[in-house]
C-alpha cells in the first residue's frame, strides 16, 4: 500500500497542480442529521485532525470556490455551501498522503453525503458528474 501511495504522490508531484478538487465523505464529524446535504462545497474549510491526520485550515480560493458553487447550482445540482466547513480524515488523508499537507495546492473540498438517509439516489452521482461537476474542469482557472 505505502508504495502505490508513493508512486501517486510522485506522479502528482511530475504533474505539478494548480488545484485540487477533492470529493470526500463525513463520517459524523462534520456534517450530521441536523444538517446533511447530498453535496456541499467548502468555501472555508477546517480539518479537525481525527484519526491521527493533519488539522488545520485548508487553502481554498475562496472567489473560485464561489464562482465554482454558483455554476454547479446553476446546472441543476443541489449543492450547498459552507463558509466554515469541518472536514475529517476523507479529506485529510488524500491531501497528506498525496500532497504533502493539507496547505501545499489550492484545493475546493466538495462533500458528498454517502452515510445518512435520505441519500441521493444512485443516478445522482453519475448525473452530477456529466453535468456540472464538468465545471471543474476549468478551462480557465479563473473561474468556473
């Protein structure tokens, strides 16, 4: 396992990103009943450091992030936002593992609700995916 981690980190480091976009869970950290979007994109992010990972603010541009959640909502996606949002080892993991840190390259953290009832139906994600998270692949990374 640490060497498939290695090769990926050494292949990310080679392609050398501009931005990370990371689709992640909660697992009751972050999100709960009281609030469980299907999707919500972090515009301000925090790891809260379970599970032995990183804690810490994420570097999220926040104009992009904004320009980013109005074109997914634009396209039909129920997508919320957050401002504040707690991240758990889903996000931090991926960003230590593969990057270094949670700080090394901008990243827009997008949950995705894969615990809690009610969940998207399945042809959600795949629907998601087509339609506008196609925005994230951002001609210009000057906006969505």
């Amino acid at each position: 396992m640490n060497g498939v981690i290695a090769d990926a980190r050494r292949r990310i480091a080679a392609f050398e990103p501009e931005l990370v976009v990371l689709f992640a869970p909660d697992h009751y950290n972050g999100f709960f009943y009281d609030v469980m979007p299907p999707f919500c994109l972090g515009v301000g992010a925090t790891a809260i450091g379970d599970f032995a990972s990183a804690a810490g603010d994420l570097p999220v541009p926040t104009e992009l992030a904004e320009a980013c959640a109005h074109a997914v909502i634009n396209s039909g996606i129920d997508l919320a936002v957050s401002y504040n949002m707690q991240v758990d080892h889903g996000f931090a993991q991926p960003l230590e593992f593969l990057l270094g840190g949670l700080d090394r390259v901008p990243v827009l953290p997008v949950f995705i609700n894969g615990v809690a009832a009610p969940l998207p139906g399945f042809s959600t994600y795949p629907a998601a995916g087509r339609r506008r998270w196609a925005a994230f692949s951002i001609p210009s990374i000057s906006g969505c």
